[in-house]
C-alpha cells in the first residue's frame, strides 16, 4: 500500500510542476492520460489559479 501512495505522491508532484510551468490544461490532461479535462481540472485545481 505504501507503494501506491509513493506513485501517487510522485504523479501529483509531477502534475503541480507541470501547471506551475504554465503547460496548457490540454497539454497536461493528455500527459496524465485523463480521458476528460473535466477530470484533471477536478484534480488538480488547488494548484492552477487563473489558469482554468
């Protein structure tokens, strides 16, 4: 279980560097492999601020 929450961990860290580099919320879904954006806005907006 430890494992998955260190993925985990890695994927959100990976995603929060990605938005504060300014990637396009597009760009970022197909890097996360989120099927919808409504699914990676969901996730992640905590750390996109006028980006969305």
């Amino acid at each position: 279980m430890e494992s998955i929450k260190f993925s985990h961990g890695l994927r959100k860290m990976y995603t929060i560097n990605i938005f504060e580099k300014n990637i396009p919320s597009k760009t970022v879904q197909v890097l996360m492999g989120h099927p919808y954006i409504t699914i990676t806005l969901n996730l992640y907006t905590e750390v996109m601020g006028n980006q969305k």
